[in-house]
C-alpha cells in the first residue's frame, strides 16, 4: 500500500509567540521549511506546539458541522433546531440525521491534520537535543502537544467512536481502531500531558498563557473522557486507570491554591452579553438590560474558570477567520434584519439556529429546588414576545420577558419556541453613552481590530469550566460539596445529601446550553438516551413560520429521534469520500449506510400543514 507523508508545506501552518494576552500568534511563513532543517531551535519547538493550537481556530469558521459544541447542544432535549427552512443542518443534527455524505468532509480533514501536526511535533521535539532548551521547556512543549492530540482525538471518538489511528507523522491508510484502542490512546497522551507540563503553569493571565493547556486541563478532561467511556461502554476502568486515579487528578485540579482555577462569583458573567459596553457601564450610562438591573460585568476571556476552551485573542487582523461563529447561530432572527430597540442589546446578525425547549423551561422553572431566583435561569436564556409569551405558557404568567416587543421573522423561523439560549449570542452597544446610535459589536469598543458582529465576535469558546471538575468530583465520589458551592453562587440553598437526581439536575441546569447534556444523557443511559430526549421533547410548544403547531414538536414519521439514536448510538457518519480515498480499510458507522434513510432535505420538517 502506498504510503502518504505529508510535507510541512502541505500540512504545517506555524505562528509566533505572544507578546500580550489579547493578540493573536503571528503568522509566520514556512513554505520553505522541511524535516532537514526544521526545527532546529527552542523557537521553532514552540512554533510548531502552537500550529496545533490554531487548528482550534479552524474549526470555527465554515459550517456548523465543525463544531461539536453546536452539534452536540442541538442533538440534546434543551434545544431544538431552529433557524429557517434552509437550516438543513440544524434540523438534520436535531434529528441525528445528515444533509448529504460529504458536509463533514472538511472537518474530517481538519482534525486529521491538527493530529497531524501534534504527531510532527512530538516526534521532533523528542529528537532535539535537551541543551537547546532552557530550564524544562522541552517537558512544557512536549506536554502540551500531548494534550493537544488527546483532545482531538477525544472529539473525533465522541464524533464517530472509531476512525484510523495515526499517531505518526508518516502515515498510510488505515481501518478503523477499535474503541479500546482509540481510548487507551486517548489515555496515554493525557496521562503523558499531566506528566510532562510543569504544575507551575496553572490559570494565569500573563503573557503567552492565555489559552494554552495546562496539566490541570489534561485531569479534568482525563475524567471527562473517563466518566463518558466507563459510563457508555460499561467498563470500570480506562486503559488501566481506575476511578481512585480520576479522582485524584481532579481533586488536584480542584486545588485552587495549586491549579489557581477557581469559580467566578456570578455564574452569569463569565459570558460576553455581561460586558459593560452593552449594559452602558462603561459610559457611566445605564441603557435599560437585564445586565444593567442585575448589576452584572464581565470576568472577560480567559477568566479564572475556564480550565479549556478555545481562546480567540482580539487583536486580529481585518478578515481573519479566528473568530467564534457559536454566536452567530446561537443568536435571534429579526425582520428588521437589523439591530433596533426591540432586539437590544442582542445583534440581528444571527441565523438563529436553536431555539430552547419549552419542557426543559417549565421544569427548571417550577422546580422547588431551582425556580427562577436560580441565578443561572434567566441568565442562560431570555424570553421574547410578551403577547405571545402570555398565550404559549400561562404557567409563565410571572416570569420574566426580557424583549417584551421582539417578534423575530414570522417569515423565515421554522420551531420557535419564543425562549433563546444566550451564553454565547452577539451583543451591540450603543456609541459612546448615545442611544442614538450603535457600534456593530461591543468588541470594537473594547479594541477588537474588526466590527463586524460576526467576525469580531471573540469569545472564548469554552469547552471545560471549573464547575465541571467539582460535579464529576461529587459524581464519582457521591458528595454534595461541590454542588452545594454552584447553588450557593447561584442564590440556592444548600443540599443535605447528595442522590443522583440532584447531581444530573445541577449539571443540567450549570451547564445548559454549553454542549455537554447530549454526552452526559449517553453516559448515564446508552441504551436509552435516544428514549428519554425524544420523550422530554415531544408536544413543546413550536411554531412554524409564525403560525402555531397545534400539537407542537413532532418527530418525523419513521425516522424519530429514539429510532436514529438506536441506529446510530449518538455517533455521527463517516465522510463518504473518506471511505472511498481509504481503498474499501475505513467502514461506515451503523446508521448511515445505504438505505437506512439518514438524509434530511429543505421541505422535511412535518410542520407543512400548518401554513395556511
């Protein structure tokens, strides 16, 4: 079989240290560049430790389908796919069904050559000789490239459970790993990472760390990945580590006088929306928002919480494509097709793409132990529509309507429920204190290079938060400690005992509309996941390009969510062309081969006999 080796060239793309927190890593060109003559300094060791972290970049520009926080948030019973007749593939993701057989071509892709790169980068750091690097620089470098590839590699096994395993730089076609062998592999490259970085690189906010992984990062996603494989596939250990070992990473972890991650004070103002140029606070004005009258103001990037996400520096260049789209299809639809007084502080700019389930709102709302005093409810979502509010949810009769006036586009929005996630929708600001006018995005008044609303939309994407190490602490080891702390930040009051219906509530409602709910329901109930998110859907109140469907959301005839899940196992298809390119090696995943019905199309939304 012909061998595939891939030139830095073709593959590497390269960049510079930081010189402050906020800029982005400089570009720097090698074309020119080969294994004879690169590396061949500590320099060039960092250079290509940081290539690996801009392929983080690329999976946010192009199609929702690279993003496995937008899939996965879509796929779960707190969102259904929203947007207009055209959003194909967001109503195709809320279903577990695809568009064609090639639209996560490019993503494929994308990920083998951030591996790719991971690969090139152990395998020359490891070859350089010790004395080119000060103090323990080489571990640092080496640790972080580990960590990189056992996060790819993690993504892709939550993506599509197997694929070929190249952990080379030179590489050939192969067949699908086995799950053990992609988890065992997983396993290693965090283990290495924890490891090999230095502890001393905790959460920091100083020059050339924002971003960056960290050991503590590799122990709390060693016991994200730990609690998804012992829980779907029923084992009581992951390639030889046990739960006593998880533990103990993530209590490290959670040491803050280690790790320096630590809670923020408001659960609301680690998301953008809080930011002091929408809410007026930064003009010594108050322009009437929710953030305004909660007295609310963002942490910023990079906050303390944050143990791994994806951190998009502002200082870019116009027109680059490191930006975070997440908003873009996470935001609200107006007929204005402009920002005005109705949508404040949100920007129109927003395909509008998820719409929040109605069930899931009611039950967090007369939940005695939650309710709307949980800080975390109306700072997770808004309600749009008074007059329509009021008709849809009578149980709501009290709740709070945030865009009282907003009516989005009858025209267009296809499953709206009037309730819209906004931990990462676009926000605007008016100009310097004036409420006559707007800046595009609040970024350009904090120094972002670009005001555009979508490509100077700079907030991190945010992947692991410290919440998350304190409920799986709780999980595995049936305390309420840490649950207790999120209520007491969120205005609760405290559990006595831990059960494990509090603990899948507390992270529903902690992380609702985060990406997590979809693996976390897997975890707990494999078999049944598919089950329990079509029951917890069924008959929420949706309409149809402005017009209510009577008996609210349906599933599709033949082809309902708990009969994909129990095809497809939550897994998504293999590009086609991968299988072709593979010479017959790579196999398609259950679900998705020849006649078993997995395309959806513009016109496959039952809703059809409703428009009058």
């Amino acid at each position: 079989m012909k061998k595939i080796i891939l030139t830095i060239a073709a593959c590497l793309t390269v960049f510079a240290g930081c010189n402050k927190i906020d800029d982005l890593l400089n570009t720097t060109n090698y074309q020119k560049a080969d294994t004879s003559s690169f590396p061949k300094s500590e320099k060039d060791a960092q250079q290509l430790v940081n290539s690996a972290y801009y392929s983080m970049f690329t999976f946010y520009t192009g199609s929702i389908f690279r993003i496995s926080l937008f899939r996965n948030m879509i796929a779960s019973d707190d969102l259904y796919g929203h947007g207009s007749e055209s959003s194909t593939e967001t109503s195709a993701a809320d279903r577990l069904l695809e568009i064609a057989g090639d639209e996560n071509n490019s993503t494929w892709g994308s990920y083998y050559k951030a591996i790719h790169r991971c690969n090139y980068a152990l395998e020359s750091i490891s070859a350089m000789d010790d004395a080119l690097f000060s103090g323990d620089n080489k571990n640092w470098f080496l640790g972080q490239a580990y960590f990189m590839r056992g996060f790819f590699l993690w993504v892709l096994a939550q993506r599509h459970e197997t694929f070929p395993l190249t952990l080379k730089f030179e590489v050939e076609n192969m067949p699908n790993a086995s799950v053990d062998e992609i988890y065992e592999a997983i396993a290693s490259d965090l283990t290495n990472a924890i490891k090999l970085i230095p502890a001393r690189y905790g959460y920091s906010r100083e020059d050339n760390q924002a971003g960056r992984a960290t050991k503590y990062a590799a122990e709390a996603l060693m016991g994200r990945v730990w609690l998804f494989y012992t829980g779907f596939y029923k084992k009581d250990s992951m390639a030889g580590i046990t739960k006593d070992q998880v533990i103990s990473y993530l209590e490290d972890c959670a040491d803050t006088g280690v790790s320096k991650f630590d809670l923020e004070d408001d659960p609301r103002e680690i998301w953008t929306y809080t930011n002091e140029y929408s809410s007026g606070f930064a003009y010594g004005a108050d322009f009437d928002t929710y953030v305004s009258r909660e007295n609310l103001r963002w942490v910023g990037n990079h906050s303390k919480e944050t143990i791994w996400g994806v951190h998009f520096p502002f200082n870019t260049p116009s027109g680059t494509q490191a930006y975070n789209r997440l908003g873009e299809w996470l935001g609200m639809r107006n007929a204005a097709k402009a920002t005005n007084k109705d949508i404040y502080p949100y920007s129109a700019e927003s395909n509008g793409n998820a719409s929040v389930n109605p069930i899931m709102v009611k039950e967090w709302y007369e939940d005695p132990d939650y309710g709307p005093t949980d800080k975390r409810f109306y700072g997770s979502f808004l309600a749009a529509n008074q007059k329509k509010i009021d008709a849809a949810y009578p149980w709501f009769k009290d709740g709070y309507v945030e865009l009282p006036d907003f009516k989005g586009d009858d025209n267009k929005e296809v499953e709206r429920t009037l309730f819209y996630p906004k931990k990462y929708v676009m926000t605007v600001s008016y100009t310097d204190g004036a409420r006559s006018g707007m800046n595009k995005n609040f970024f350009h008044a904090i120094n972002s290079a670009i005001s555009n609303s979508k490509s100077g939309n700079k907030n991190d994407a945010i992947y692991i938060r410290f919440a998350d190490v304190l409920l799986m602490l709780d999980e595995l080891k049936g305390t309420v400690t840490g649950m207790n702390r999120l209520r007491e930040r969120a205005g609760l009051e405290p559990y006595d005992s831990y059960t494990f219906e509090r603990l899948q509530k507390e992270r529903r409602y902690e992380f609702a509309f985060e990406g997590i709910r979809f693996n976390d329901l897997r975890r707990w109930y494999p078999e049944t996941a598919g089950e329990i998110i079509q029951k917890n859907q069924d008959g929420g109140y949706v309409e149809f390009k402005g017009n209510i469907v009577p008996d609210g959301y349906r599933e599709m005839p033949g082809r309902s969510f708990s009969q994909r899940y129990a095809l497809t196992r939550g897994f998504w298809m293999i590009p086609m062309s991968q299988i072709t390119l593979q010479e017959g090696l790579l196999k398609q995943h259950a679900g998705f081969e020849e006649g078993d019905n997995w395309i959806f199309t513009n016109g496959d939304l039952p809703y059809y006999d409703v428009v009058k």
